[in-house]
C-alpha cells in the first residue's frame, strides 16, 4: 500500500491523539513505513528527521540495534508476569540503577505505565502518605503555564487551559503558584515570595507542590533558574508539604545533566519518570520517594494503610529490558559530554533567529531549545504553516502555538543539526 491509501484505511477507522480530526481534510497525515537514527521514512521513500524525538521520548534514534537486541533477548525469555506477589530481574535491576542514578534519598521505586500515571501515583502517595499520618490534606499546588499530563488527577494539577477548561468539573482541587517569568534572579526571588504567602496561608491543606524542573513542556517551553527550584524545595520542607519533581521530558539528559533536579542540588520527595527511560521504544514509567514515604504505608494489613494502586502492565519485563539498554547507553557512550557539544552547536544556530523581526525571543537549556514567535493570534495557527514547511523539506517539527522547539535525538550530527534548525529559519523566515 502507498502513502495515499494508508491515510484512507487510517482515516476510515483511527482517532488521533491531540488532533481536530477535521483538519486532515486539508492537512495529509505522514504514514511511516520504518525509522532509523533520527530519519523516518514514508511508503513512498520520502525521509523526515525527527527533531521532537516522537513527543520527546526517543534518546538514541530509532530502532536503535543495542536497544532492539534487549527487547529481542527479553521477549524470548519472560514478556510479562504480574508483579504483585511475583518479580523478576529486570524491574529489581531498573529499580536498583534508577536509585543510583537520582538524587540521595530517593530510595523507593514504583513502577506505572505512562506519565500521566506517573502523576497520579506520586498525587495519590502524596495525599495517603499524610492522610496515613492522621492530616486531612485535600489541595495540591503547581506552577502557573504548568502541564502534567491528561489523566484526571494530572490535567488538574496542570495549567493549560487549552487541555482543561472543558473538564473543569471533574477536576481535584488545585490552585497555582507564579512559574518564574525568566531566569533572571528578580523573577526568581518574585515567585519564591509569592510561593511563601501561599504555603503560609495555606500549607496546612496542601499534600504537594509539582513543578517541571526547569523547563515547562506543553506550556511553550517557558525555562527558569535552578535558584527557584533551590528556594522551592526549603519552602515546602519548612511547612511540611511535599515537593513532587515532574521530570518526565527534563530527565534523562535533556536539560545538560542526567536530571534537572541535579542543577539545583536538591532531593525532591517525588520524582516521575517516563518518556526517555526506555529510549522511546515501550512505554513505562517509574515513581521514586523516599523511606519516610514508604514507611507511612508499611503497618499490618489490617490497619489498611497499604497503597492499593495497580496497572496490569506494571514493571513490564520488555520495557524494563529497554530501559536497562538504554541507561547501559547513558554509562558507555559517554552521552552526557557529547550532548554539552550539541547544546553548544544549537545554541550557535539559534543566534540567527534573533535577527527576524517576526521572533519575540530565542530560549535554550541543554538539548531543548525554543524560537518564540511575535505578532501573531492564536487563531492564525501560525505554527501550522511552520510545520507545513518544514515538513515539505524533510524535518518533522511540531509547534507549540507561537512557538518552534526543537528537542532532537541525542544521535543527531551537527550537520543534521545545522541543516534542522536551518530549514527552520527558513519557515519562519517567510511567514
């Protein structure tokens, strides 16, 4: 079958994620026959690299041979065994490598399936853990612009109101915090203020504050300081409330070290892991906390205090198989250096954007950069026609509204990042 009737079949009987179905009446879905590195190919031998890593997941380009030998290796031996009462080597292995590799005092590892599971579980821990500990604590807190995933628990401790507005009324009870405007020190020191009036008026209800480390994902890419995760963290020890790290697009090397928590020096009380773990190849998600956690759910069964959460494909032998490659990646290429490399060829391309009178502002921290655009309403969609260009020359970007962002595997050349971000250019360019 060709490109033309693949999109038939596909259109006659798929509901596509994130999509307005009608717009496939104008816009041709890209059927992909095979991937391989950064390039994705279609059934009629058109290529595109894939500069968002397929939502932000794939780390080591596609069909990646060490990652496909130990999902091969690994299906032969064991597919899936429950893991409750049962275990088996790959998730005890994973748990063990994704302890030693977080900051200290994440010591506990519960496994889920995506990352909007991920959320759920550390909100649920967070509320039971004091609720375990005879505190009524019904409110949760999160960073204005924020956005945690599309699950009911996780949309609501969001802050995209294009995801949210309609589900309002099923929504749990959250309220937000200023995100820092910038990385600047007096945008850091505004919102830590504003972060303090809250948790003095209403620490005493709130379970949890959840923040992206750094960079805000869905919410455009909006980047602040370290400093602010720093001051975060002493606030919400000092009354009690818990500090949930979202890092399920920041981990694994996207922002300059393994994960953004690492920039500020801080140990969260949560960490929600998803995305890259298994190298863009299964999905599986990892919650990490701490003893004290743990231990405000350990008791006899008969007090039940017991954390009675579950999904059939919890700690998956093949996605932990894929991960445990993918972590053996991060420990012999020396990835982290290279990608520093990388940043630092990014950065240099993205110097030229500042000069069109049409971008508002260029951001960068680590392997995700970003070109915010100026002068255009959001009904002009005008990161569509950037995608239709960009498409046309064999790059795969997805805007997010008024704002280009490239966030590529960790495979890519600098030749392939010049030529990326110069097509790119180009899109902007002629709007």
């Amino acid at each position: 079958m060709n490109n033309r009737e693949w999109m038939e079949e596909d259109l006659r009987y798929l509901w596509h994620p994130c999509t307005q179905m009608k717009d496939h009446e104008r816009l041709p879905l890209v059927p992909i026959e095979r991937a391989q590195g950064v390039w994705l190919y279609d059934f009629e031998g058109r290529r595109y690299l894939d500069a968002i890593s397929s939502w932000w997941v794939n780390l080591f380009g596609h069909a990646n041979p060490r990652i496909v030998s130990a999902v091969s290796r690994q299906a032969r031996e064991l597919e899936h065994v429950l893991l409750a009462g049962f275990t088996h080597p790959p998730a005890v292995t994973l748990a063990k490598k994704l302890v030693k590799l977080t900051p200290e005092g994440l010591t506990k590892v519960f496994y889920a399936d995506n990352g909007s599971s991920a959320v759920e579980v550390a909100l649920k821990m967070s509320y039971h853990f004091h609720r375990n500990r005879g505190e009524e604590r019904p409110l949760f807190l999160s960073l204005s612009n924020s956005y945690h995933g599309e699950t009911l628990g996780a949309l609501s401790v969001g802050d995209v109101e294009l995801y949210k507005a309609t589900y309002a009324p099923l929504l749990i009870a959250n309220i937000q915090t200023p995100v820092p405007r910038d990385k600047s020190s007096e945008a850091t020191a505004e919102a830590l203020a504003a972060l303090e009036e809250i948790l003095e008026r209403r620490g005493h209800e709130i379970s949890a504050l959840i923040v992206e480390p750094l960079v805000q994902g869905a919410g455009g890419m909006h980047m602040y300081s370290p400093e602010y995760l720093r001051g975060a963290r002493m606030l919400t020890s000092r009354y009690g409330v818990h500090l949930i790290a979202d890092e399920i697009m920041t981990g694994f090397g996207r922002t300059g070290t393994m994960f953004a928590c690492e920039q500020a020096r801080i140990t969260p009380d949560f960490m929600t892991l998803s995305k890259g773990l298994t190298g863009g190849f299964l999905p599986l998600s990892a919650v990490l906390t701490s003893d004290e956690v743990y231990g405000a759910f350990y008791c006899d069964y008969n007090e039940y205090k017991a954390f009675l959460h579950s999904h059939s494909y919890t700690g998956n032998p093949i996605a932990c198989a894929a991960a445990l490659a993918t972590l053996e990646i991060f420990e012999s290429d020396d990835v982290l250096e290279k990608n520093r490399e990388k940043s630092e060829r990014i950065a240099q391309n993205l110097q030229k954007f500042t000069k069109l009178d049409n971008v508002e502002e260029v951001r960068q921290t680590g392997m995700i950069a970003a070109v915010e655009l100026a002068g255009y309403a959001p009904e002009e969609r005008i990161g569509l026609e950037v995608y239709r260009y960009v498409l046309e020359h064999e790059v795969l970007l997805r805007p997010l509204g008024n704002v280009i962002y490239f966030m590529p595997p960790y495979v890519i050349t600098d030749e392939q990042i010049d030529r990326m971000m110069e097509v790119a250019y180009e899109g902007i360019e002629r709007l």
